[in-house]
C-alpha cells in the first residue's frame, strides 16, 4: 500500500504476512492476516513475506549478551518482558532456566552493560495465597521458577511482538505492545478460586526507587503512579509513570473483591494510600487486587493494560487508551507483528542452498538492530518540542559504525526521526547527545560519536533531508558545536574540545574541571573520525573552507603514533598509538595493554581512575583505526606486506576482539592492501567462530544493536564506513539479497550468479568476489560500491571464485582500491 508519511515523503511500504517461530511452544495463530508484501522482488526467488518466523529473539540471552526478548515495536519505547533474579539480568531476562521470575515490567534496554536499567513497574500474579494479607509480595519471597520442557530449556516463547512464559505455578503470562503501551495476560489454572494480581510501583533493575506515588480505585482497580529512579550509566536519575487498568476476558471481572497496598511483603487490605505506609526511606511497596474468577468450568484469564509515560501518570492513561482502547490482545499482536515485518521485509535474501541457521541468524541481527534507540516522541519531560525524541541511545560509540548506516539501507525515515531528535537535543542542552537512558545522559565512552551518526544522514540524504524535515542548517550547527564547544561536563556531552584544538591530540596529563583525564589515545583518534565525518558535511553544503579545516584535523590521528614501540612476540609489528604529554613527549602503555595477553590482565573499562589511555581496547586494536585513511595508516605501519603482516599477527595470535567495537572493521581491512580475499575469509570466520542462533550466540553484550548489526553486515557481504558514499563489498551469504529503500522507492539486488554454499567454518570454498557488474557493466571495483548503486535500484552481480588471490580489480583500473582520505578519497 502507499503511505504519506508525516514528513512529505510519499513512500511505498511492504505490509506482509504473519507466521510463527516456535521454541518449545506454538505460537497462537492470529485470526487476520495482513496481505503479502508489495514490496519490488526479482522472479527468481521467493519473497519472504513474514521474516518475522526467522527471528530468535532469545539469541544471546545467557553468557552476558544482555538481549531483551520480550515484546516491543520497533524502536518502541515499551518493551514489556520477563524480569528474572540472575545477576545477568540488564534485560531483565536470562534464558538459564536456574533462575527464578521476579515479574513481567514495561521498559527494558537491550544488550548493555553498566547498571542494570529500567526494569519498572512489575506485574505479578498470584493464585496460591492462603489470604490477602499471605501474599507474598517483596521480591524475594514471591519469585517462581519457570516450567521446563523436555530439553531442559524454559517453557518460554517470543517472537516479535510477543512473549509467553508457563510458571511452575501453572499461570500462563502473554505479553504484547504498543508504543508507550503494554498488553498483558494472565491465564489461570482451572480451579483457582481467588485470582491475585500485583502491581509493584517501586522495584527496578537497580531497587533504586524514591519518592513513590500511587492512588488506586477500589471500584475499578485503576492504579496510577510514579517514582525517581537512578540511572543505570550515569550520575542523574530520572521519573517514570504507570497507569494501570485490568480486564477480564470473555466475562465480566467486575469490581475487585479484595484490594489493598503492600509494602515489603506486608499487604494491607482495604488501604488506598500509599503515603499512609511510606515512611521516606526506600522500600519496595505497590497495589494488591484479589478478583472474581471466571465462570465455573473455564479457566480465568485476566488482561493487565499497562500505560507508561515520563512525564505522568495522567499521560500514562493517556497512552494507554489512544492505544489499546479495547483491551484487544490478537488484535495488538498481529499489529505488532505487521510493523516488524514491514521493516524486516524490505531486506529480501534468497535461501536457496543457505541452511536455515544462517537465514534465521541473519534476520534475528537486524531484528535487533530495530530495538533501539527508542522512540520518546511526546514523551519528554525536559522541555516541549514538536520534534521527535529519542532516547536509550546507550551509547553513539557502541552503534555509529554499523547500526545507522544499515538504516540507511532499509530504514532512512525512522534514520531521519532519529537525526531530528538529536538535533533538537543540541538545541536545548548545547551539544548532541552521546550516552542517554531514559531522558538521562550517561557518561561518555568515546566522545561526540553523534557527529558521524548525523553525518551518516546527511552525506546519503542530504538531498531528501528537507522532506524528511532535518534542517541542513540546524545539523550542521550542531556539528559545529561538538567541534568547537567544550562543554562544562565533558564525560557526559561534547567532547575536550579546548585540548584538542590547541594540540590536536588529547595529552594525558592535562587536567581540566570539566571530565575526567582518561582514553586520552583512543579519544584522538575518535575525534579525527568525528572531524572526518564534520568535513565530508561541509562539503556537501559548498563550505570549502570548514571541509579544509577538519580535513586537517581528521589527520591528527598521528599526533598519537609512536613508530619506536614494539610488541613483544610480534616480529616486524613496529609503531603503536601511544598515550602522549602536552609537550610534545611520549608516555608508554604496553601494547598488549587490555588484551587476552596482558600481563595484568586489565579491561580497560569506564573507570576515571584509569591513565592507560584507552577505552575497551588494546593499543593494537586502536593502532587500526583510522577507517577514513588507510593508506596513511599502511605507510605509518610500514608499507603494504608490513600491513597485511600485522592484520595476519593480530588475528593469529587473537588481539582482535569480537565483542568490542573498535575491531569490527577489522576483518576488511585487507581490502586496503587489495587482498580482498583475506578480508572476505576473516569476516567470514569471525561469523563462524563468534555468532550463531543459540541463547549464548554472540560474543558479548548486544550493546543496543551493535553486535546485531556487525553480523547482519558481515552476512550481507557489506561493510559501511559512516559519513561516506561507500560500502566495502565482499560476498553475501545468500545467492541473492535485495535492499528496498523506502525514499527512492528503489531495490537494490546483489546477486552472485555462480553461489555455491557458504562453508561452516568460514574458510575457503567458492566465496571470494572475481568480479562486478553493476546493471550489465563491469564495475570499477570489485571491492566496493559506491552509494549511487543503492539509490537507482541497481542489479549487481557478483562472479565468485575459489582463489583468495582476487584483487581490486584488474591490473591498471584506476580507483579499484577502498578511498582514503590521503589518496584523494572522498574528495
């Protein structure tokens, strides 16, 4: 169908049919289903009109991945799920059926570390409580294991737009959502007499609550309220509100029997207040309704309306009948559904001889890479905006590699909503946002990583920004004020920007009362990306002097490399980014500083009271980034054999580091070098090694979509340098994928036409790109495609070979290589 989006864009969008994946219990069958997808497909191979059955949400759900499986939207702001005892819990969620359920709450992040975050506004049923004031209400005394299928596994299923859990208890919890709205339901066994169902105002993923407020109406069991809470990354805290309504399915649930408020695990029947029980201190405490069961002969099973809001909970009533007015559960989950696989949809893969795993993986990856940031708009208690909002950024330096520019692929409107927020942000606060969590900064990680994100948009949509409503002056204002500004906190906004203009590299002595002194290395060579990002916008405006200045300052990445520094059992590995004084001299950190090999096996974590230099990364991982300038990062290394010899040492000897960021260009960087073949095996291996379909499939924390979005690139035989008109090309993992982009109302198709599998450990097999052809012609590279391609709906075909010899292009082609920026690229 066409739909006139709010921004002046006439779009073509795919609706598509709902199907169902099943782990360990069926899915219900909704009783409508949405027409196939519209969206362009070539003849050849069958569109997927519901990817949504390929999606496992509980992909890296145990072993720290931190994935929220629950129900949610796309970039929705509920995201109602499971809370579970695990230390592990960030997502409220652990697959590891050991550990027992807490309640079922509305917001989530997904894959983070830090504190755990949200995990507000719990539900929780009873049907075992000898009387009202038995119940046990705290956390601790009411937690229940899960039942256990054959396997051993939970008796959990998802899929997107739906949870469902079976409790040892014998009660059946159904979870779905709207944006700011969750659905719940709760199925009792037959026979219980006295259906209890809980609200816990106060209990987050930190216990962090003051402040509580509640009012609840005995007649109809309406319960509103709120409390301030600490987030999870950062030094503020923030509001949240519920409202929170119940209705009976398929009979009249009336008035409750029973109600009452509960503090700790004291319920009290016949109290409506809250305060009367609230003595200042932090306690858990909520509501507590006992009500009529169904009819004799039918299980009763109760619907639980959960409204959220951060600015009331007047506004969380609100919310919660604009959305889901009728209680309709079917209803709201197919809906949700539909939403997913309209976004899903648009990237088509053919699954002809790829194993299921590998579809399954593929769209379980940018399935997450949909769950946040999150979608606030109206929802923002700072000040009042007409302009979208966005929050669970968490964080700009985990996403703006891979996530924002697979949105430009399939998904440049949400991109746009998502730029405009920004902006709006820098309008009010100074500078773009970094860190946030629920309206709240957090600290800092690498420092204005916005700036490629807005230059991400702006160098692809730059002439169809206006109609997407993004000011190209606004933007590049608020560019300008990272670069330029420093902030009076720079751990929480903007970055050392006084520092970094005087020296052009950030010491490490230097002390300043606006953040503390740490990551000094690692945030130069951040920031000459980010100025990389702020020159490549300036040239598209026509400022020629801007683009010259942070030109030049996109090359203070070797203000920072010391050509002395060694690594121990690295023959031939000679010159390493090293943390340096204002003067001028060098300090040392150990190359091997915060890798597997290091000595004091340090981390390299968020810790002011660290000097090493770096962030969540080796001295050897940061001496590869400079994704902007290769060639110049080769000449510092030695030339082009002393290059591939330190790609090849890293990887053997296993410095590279799959669950961390700053490594995922990596694997591709022998396209440099033009030995694209080694980068096409690397990047293969890494998917072999470190991701698959199992709860415990990913190498680390999701880290918001991150880690989704890495291996959705890697399967599609792409990789994105941000702000720029390039993907470096390698070979998909299908024999055909195609990329439908709303705002051209364009597919894109790359097709290999002599696919022959993909082999299970990465290594070798027909895989390595010969050549390309680009609408029928042969192509100036066969290691990237320029954006052009993905604008027009282009055909490329990809000639596979079994030589991991293949090269650029052939002898004598001229700008075969990958640009960079001391070449000419980007010019």
């Amino acid at each position: 169908m066409r739909l006139k989006i709010n921004l002046g864009v006439d779009i073509l969008l795919p609706v598509l049919i709902c199907s169902g994946f099943v782990r360990g219990q069926k899915e219900p069958t909704p009783n409508e289903r949405p027409e196939a997808s519209s969206a362009p497909a070539d003849p050849t191979f069958a569109v997927i009109a519901d990817p949504a059955s390929f999606v496992l949400p509980f992909i890296g759900t145990t072993n720290g991945g931190h994935v929220f499986p629950g129900a949610t939207l796309p970039h929705g702001m509920v995201k109602v799920g499971m809370d579970t005892d695990s230390p592990g819990n960030h997502a409220g969620y652990d697959g590891d059926p050991k550990f027992n359920v807490t309640g079922f709450s509305q917001l989530h992040d997904s894959g983070t570390g830090g504190s755990v975050p949200l995990s507000n506004f719990k539900i929780w049923p009873f049907n075992q409580c000898t009387s009202f004031e038995k119940c046990p209400t705290s956390l601790t005394a009411r937690k229940t294991l899960r039942k256990l299928l054959p396997d051993g596994s939970p008796d959990d299923f998802a899929a997107p737009g739906y949870f469902s859990t079976n409790l040892t208890n014998s009660i059946r919890v159904e979870l779905t959502a709207t944006r700011r709205t969750a659905l719940h339901r709760y199925t009792f066994p037959a026979g219980t007499l006295h259906p209890r169902i809980m609200v816990d105002l106060t209990n987050d993923g930190q216990r962090s609550s003051t402040n509580p407020v509640m009012t609840l109406d005995p007649e109809t069991a309406k319960v509103e309220g709120g409390a301030s809470f600490a987030a999870s990354f950062g030094p503020g805290r923030y509001e949240a509100f519920t409202c929170v309504t119940f209705k009976g399915e398929g009979y009249d649930l009336g008035k409750p029997i029973e109600y009452g408020v509960w503090q700790g695990n004291f319920p009290v029947r016949g109290t409506t207040d809250i305060q009367q029980m609230y003595f200042g201190f932090v306690s858990e405490m909520g509501a507590l309704f006992t009500f009529l069961p169904a009819p004799r002969g039918r299980k009763t099973t109760i619907l639980v309306r959960v409204g959220v809001s951060f600015i009331s909970s007047r506004q969380a009533c609100a919310n919660a009948e604009e959305e889901i007015p009728d209680f309709g559960f079917e209803r709201v989950q197919r809906e949700a559904r539909a939403q997913w696989n309209d976004v899903l949809g648009r990237i088509q893969v053919d699954t002809r001889g790829v194993s299921k795993e590998t579809v399954q993986l593929f769209y379980s990856s940018l399935y997450r890479t949909h769950i946040s940031p999150a979608d606030y708009t109206g929802e923002n208690p700072k000040w009042t905006s007409t302009e979208p909002y966005y929050d669970s950024l968490y964080c700009n330096w985990d996403t703006y590699r891979t996530l924002y520019p697979l949105m430009s692929l399939h998904d440049p409107v949400a991109f746009s909503r998502i730029v405009r927020g920004m902006i709006d942000i820098q309008k009010h606060e100074g500078w773009l946002p970094e860190c946030r969590g629920a309206t709240a900064m957090h600290f800092i990680q690498g420092g204005s990583n916005a700036d490629p994100i807005l230059g991400e948009f702006f160098v692809k949509f730059h002439e169809h920004a206006a109609a997407m409503g993004v000011s190209a002056d606004d933007l590049y204002n608020a560019l300008l004020a990272d670069a330029e500004n420093e902030p009076p906190n720079w751990n929480l906004q903007g970055r050392q920007a006084n520092a970094w203009k005087k020296l052009n590299y950030i010491p490490q002595e230097m002390t300043a009362p606006g953040g503390a002194n740490t990551k000094q290395a690692s945030r130069t060579l951040e920031h000459s990306f980010n100025d990389f990002s702020i020159s490549q916008v300036a040239k598209v405006l026509g400022k020629t002097e801007d683009a010259r200045k942070y030109v030049q300052r996109a090359g203070n990445f070797v203000n920072v490399w010391n050509p002395n520094i060694t690594v121990p059992g690295g023959p031939g590995v000679i010159g390493m980014v090293q943390p340096r004084f204002a003067d001028g001299t060098f300090n040392f950190t150990d190359p091997r500083h915060c890798s597997i090999h290091d000595p004091e096996m340090a981390t390299c974590f968020l810790n002011a009271a660290r000097r090493d230099g770096f962030y969540e990364g080796s001295p050897i991982v940061y001496s590869q980034y400079v994704p902007h300038d290769n060639a110049k990062l080769m000449k510092l290394q030695g030339g082009l054999d002393k290059f591939v010899s330190r790609l090849d040492f890293i990887f053997e000897q296993d410095y590279f580091e799959s669950t961390n960021e700053p490594s995922q260009q990596m694997p591709y960087m022998y396209h440099y070098a033009n030995r694209p073949g080694l980068s096409t095996q690397r990047a293969r291996q890494t998917i072999a090694q470190f991701f698959n379909t199992s709860t415990n499939g990913l190498p680390g924390n999701d880290d918001s979509g991150a880690m989704g979005s890495y291996a959705a690139f890697y399967l599609t035989g792409l990789y994105p340098l941000p702000a720029t008109r390039q993907f470096l090309l390698s070979s998909p993992y299908f024999p055909q994928i195609s990329f439908f982009n709303p705002v051209f109302n364009s597919t894109t198709t790359i097709r290999s036409i002599n696919f022959k599998g993909n082999p299970a450990d990465g290594t070798g097999g027909r895989v390595f790109v010969k050549s390309v052809k680009v609408d029928g012609k042969p192509y100036k590279s066969h290691c990237y495609l320029d954006w052009d391609v993905f604008t027009t709906g282009a055909l490329v075909e990809l000639t596979l070979t079994e030589d991991i010899g293949v090269q650029c292009g052939a002898e004598g082609m001229d700008g075969a290589l990958p640009p960079s920026l001391s070449t000419g690229g980007y010019d």
